[in-house]
C-alpha cells in the first residue's frame, strides 16, 4: 500500500506539471555530422488558466536541457550560470523557440546522446520536463583538405584557415560537408552541408583568387550544384544547373576567377533535406552563439 500511494503521487505530480505547463521537443534529424550546428526546437504551452511569468529564480534557471551520453554521464553546460530574461506566456498560449544545442553544450564526442528540455517554475518549485530525444554525432569521411591564408580585407586577415570537405552518410542520402576551422586553434567556424552526392562521383573543386572554395558536385542525375564558400565559413552562393546539351564544369580565368561553363542554370535549390540549401536558409555557425530563446 506505501508503495502504491507513493507511485499514485508521483503520478499526480506529473500529472499536475503537465497540466500547468506542457514542453515539448523536436530535433528534426537524429543523424549529425561532429561540430555541426544541432538545432533544437522547444515548444512551450501555458495550460495552468492563467498567464505565466517564467523567471530565473537565485538558484535556478528558469529554462535549461539535460543531455546524457549513452552511457548515462551528463554533459555539462559550457555556461552554468547563464541568466535569461524573464518570460510571460499568456493564458492558453504557446511559444516557440529554436536553441542550437552546441553552443550550449560541449557536444564534441562522438557516439549517442539523449536530449530533453525542461521548464523550471518558481511558484510550484517543480520541472516541467520535455519526452527524450535520441541523436547521434558521427565523423564524415574527408574528400578533399587544403590550408589557405584570410587575404587583405577579409575578417581575420594574416591567419590561416584549413577548409575541408567531408561525405556524410545519412540513412537516405550521402551529403558533401564543408567545414572550416582555424588551423592554428581548431576553432570551427562552419559545419554545414552543401547538399546530396552521389557515392563514387567525387567533386570538382577550385579555389580561387581570394581564397574562396568553389565546389560542383552531382547532386542526382544530371543536376549539379555549385556552391561558393568564404574562407570564415561564409555559404556565398549556391545554384543549380542541369546537364542538357553539355555537362557543366568549373574554369578558372588568368585573373583568378572562377565561373561555370556549360550546362544549364535552373532555379534556386530547395532547402535541407533536398538537392542542396538556399544561402539565405544555411545552418548557423556554432560561431555566431545565438542569444538562448531568441524571438521566433
């Protein structure tokens, strides 16, 4: 009987914090390439029949994760005392945030992680936790490497920058990464993907003058996308061509520039999860440490 009053409580109390205030968390992949930006989305709903007013209190932070390892270790946050600013969610409301996790978290080990949001509410004193969320961070397989110098007049001018291009298999395409990084720190600057490839084709690749990565590659049958990479892990341009009369290819002109020759200009690609990204819609840097719960 003690045991069955102390679970039927704690099932009341879940019951209650679910009641009051529901989260809910979605990382749209569960498969990422090491460094690259992890974006987790968290949804909050104020179900308590009332307005919220979420606030750090002087021992908790009022909105936080826990990420274990496989092996159940947690990560710590890079920043344990971070503060937030308070958050009033009116009754009945929802709000929606994006949080890229590694700019939180020191996810550099390679392996498996369970993820959840959760809510902190002063005035009950209780968690409202998020379900668990798996991912999985893996290396790519290194296509091409080359350290260049930042030229004059770029940010970073003087140093040096390795940039890299890695395959990334995912459980239904093969993706072409780029990742730049510091070669005298190891700081990264980018981990992105320039979109689908096909196993066995490797890319055409140039560097140009000013020390830009150009990068064609097949991205399915005859369509090719061409990507412009800055030397900080700028995503400059990216367009797609088709192979019609001619195959499209890269050449490099005796002033040191580089443009498409041949093949077919067609529209813009699609965003992630297709043919290639819109520079536009790139994944953030992990550089760019975005403000936690910025507006949607």
């Amino acid at each position: 009987m003690r045991r069955f009053l102390l679970l039927l409580a704690a099932f009341l109390c879940v019951q209650n914090a679910q009641a009051q205030i529901q989260v809910n968390l979605e990382i749209k992949r569960r498969f990422f390439m090491l460094y690259e930006p992890i974006v987790a989305n968290v949804t909050i709903k104020n179900l308590a029949g009332r307005d919220l007013t979420l606030a750090d209190t002087e021992m908790q932070s009022w909105f936080g994760f826990q990420i274990n390892r496989a092996d159940g270790q947690l990560v710590p946050p890079l920043n344990p005392d971070y503060k937030l600013n308070p958050l009033t969610i009116p009754m009945g409301a929802t709000v929606k945030r994006s949080i890229i996790l590694n700019s939180l978290f020191p996810v550099r080990e390679l392996g498996m992680y369970r993820v959840r949001a959760q809510i902190y509410f002063g005035p009950t004193d209780k968690y409202y936790p998020s379900q668990l969320v798996g991912i999985e961070i893996s290396e790519g397989k290194t296509v091409w490497q080359q350290t260049v110098g930042v030229p004059d007049g770029v940010e970073g001018a003087g140093g040096q920058r390795k940039i890299s291009l890695l395959s990334f298999r995912q459980p239904e395409h093969t993706f072409l990464y780029v990742r730049v990084e510091d070669a005298d720190n190891g700081m990264i600057y980018a981990t992105m993907p320039l979109g689908h490839i096909i196993a066995g084709l490797d890319p055409e690749i140039q560097m140009d003058i000013q020390n830009r990565l150009h990068v064609l590659q097949v991205a399915g049958p005859k369509v090719y996308l061409y990507s412009q990479v800055g030397v900080n892990g700028e995503l400059l341009a990216q367009d797609q061509y088709a192979s019609t009369k001619t195959r499209p290819g890269m050449r490099r002109d005796p002033s040191g520039f580089v443009k498409i020759v041949g093949g077919e200009l067609q529209a813009p690609p699609a965003t992630s999860g297709t043919a290639g990204i819109k520079p536009g819609n790139a994944p953030a840097k992990l550089s760019d440490r975005p403000v936690l719960l910025p507006a949607e």
